[in-house]
C-alpha cells in the first residue's frame, strides 16, 4: 500500500516537473532523469557557479524528496562538493556543517528546515537555555543540524533515533519536540510532557481515496492527540514547509548581500 502511494507521489512530481533546471535565469541546462553525475559534474552552468550572476547554489529537491526526486539516483558528496562554499544555501556544504558542530565559529548557512525550526520557537517566545529538548531522527537535513542550534542556544540535547531504548519514556520529558522520523503518527499524547511544544518536521503520505491524489500527509505527531497536552505543536502540511521555503529565500538574500558587499 505505502508503495502505491509513492508510486502516486512520483507520478504527480514527474508530471509537474520531468527536468530538473540548473543555472540561472538568462542561461541554464535542464537534465532529463536519466542524467549522470559525471555528466552534471562537466556541466559548465554548474562548474561556473562561481559566477556573479549566480547569488545561490540549492539541491534542495534532491534532499528533501530522496525517493519520489527524478535525480536521486546522483552522486550527493560529489555534488555537495562541487556547490561553491560561500553560495551553498541550502547549508549542506562539509564545511558549513562543520563550522555549525564547533563552538566559537559560525557557518556561512544554516540548513533551512533547522533554521526555520529555531525561528519558529524563537519568534514564538519559546525558552530555549537550560530546557531539555529531544531530537527524534538524526539525519543530516534535520535531526543533527537541529540538536546543534538548539545546542548551540544552551538547550540539555538528546537525540532520539530507530536504535534508541525506551524512546517513549525519553521524549515524555522533554520540553521541546522535533521530530523528523517520517513515520506516522509516531508520536501519541504518552510520549509528550504536558505544555511541551512540538514541532512535527515529519511529512508521511497516507492512503485516503477522498483526496485528489489518493492521499495525503500527514505528520510524526498524532496531531489531534497533541493539541490535548502540548502548549504548541506545528500542523503537517502547513507548518514547518513555509518556513523552510522562507529560510532559503533568506539564505540567497543574505548570499547577495555578501557578493555585493552589502551589510
């Protein structure tokens, strides 16, 4: 059933968008899905992104949809790699995920999901030094970018993940929640310490034949169940996506700023 429905999500990507686009505005080359990383990598659109007219380098539709993406199949490392350091807003760049682990120094970008994250709780008035906060999954878009920043502001950080013993009884005592499992309805009102704020970065398709596509998403968090014991929890859909889709937009603003020698 769960393969149908990304059968389902991956016709609906491919049929709004059966290229992918790299470059600029005035001048950019479009790969088929079939393209290679080699073929990408000799790419002068995306060697010369160290050009001017370039304010931003993103491989965001790979990393955020891995598995329904038409370039899944490349290289990530090789790529990452080649993005240059000072235009990586996405923040996937090794160094600018280094310098975000190290205290004392500061990345150029800090990956969009995570950033919007720590807005969100920072914008909402959410006090984060000396509280405990869970991570729940520890990959490299979310769950370990998060634990850093939230580090990073003197929260006491426990990661969470598929090898953790007694995950329930860990995350009932946390102040903070962020999830990012990918399973649904991981998260029930036992798992939640009353007045915790939530924030579900989790995006799971379920089958529902009443929806337009023949399913819809929905988050880690048993959303009806938090509302009950949680003082905030995010919404899915509608809830962390516009903050990443702003925290990019940021990112290449701020990238602009620092070619053009604005302060």
């Amino acid at each position: 059933m769960y393969r149908k429905i990304l059968m389902r999500m991956r016709m609906r990507m491919m049929n709004a968008t059966r290229k992918v686009v790299v470059g600029w505005a005035k001048e950019y080359k479009r790969y088929l899905s079939t393209t290679t990383t080699n073929q990408i990598l000799l790419s002068p659109p995306l060697v010369s992104v160290d050009l001017p007219e370039i304010w931003g380098s993103t491989s965001t539709l790979y990393h955020h949809h891995p598995s329904q993406s038409p370039v899944s199949h490349l290289d990530e490392e090789k790529i990452l790699n080649l993005v240059s350091l000072e235009k990586d807003v996405d923040g996937f760049h090794p160094i600018n995920m280094g310098n975000l682990s190290m205290r004392g120094r500061e990345p150029l970008f800090v990956p969009c999901t995570p950033k919007g994250c720590l807005e969100l709780l920072l914008r909402s008035g959410v006090e984060i030094v000396g509280k405990k906060a869970v991570v729940i999954g520890r990959s490299n878009i979310v769950g370990l970018p998060i634990a850093l920043l939230l580090q990073r502001h003197h929260a006491t950080v426990t990661i969470v993940h598929a090898c953790t013993k007694n995950p329930e009884r860990i995350t009932c005592e946390a102040d903070i929640v962020v999830t990012a499992a990918g399973v649904p309805s991981l998260i029930r009102s036992s798992w939640l310490k009353p007045g915790a704020v939530v924030i579900d970065v989790g995006t799971c398709p379920v089958e529902d034949p009443s929806a337009e596509y023949g399913y819809r998403l929905v988050g880690d968090v048993c959303y009806e169940e938090a509302l009950s014991i949680a003082s905030a929890v995010t919404p899915v859909p509608g809830g962390v996506e516009p903050m990443t889709i702003a925290m990019l937009l940021c990112n290449t603003l701020d990238s602009a700023k620092r070619l053009y020698g604005f302060t």
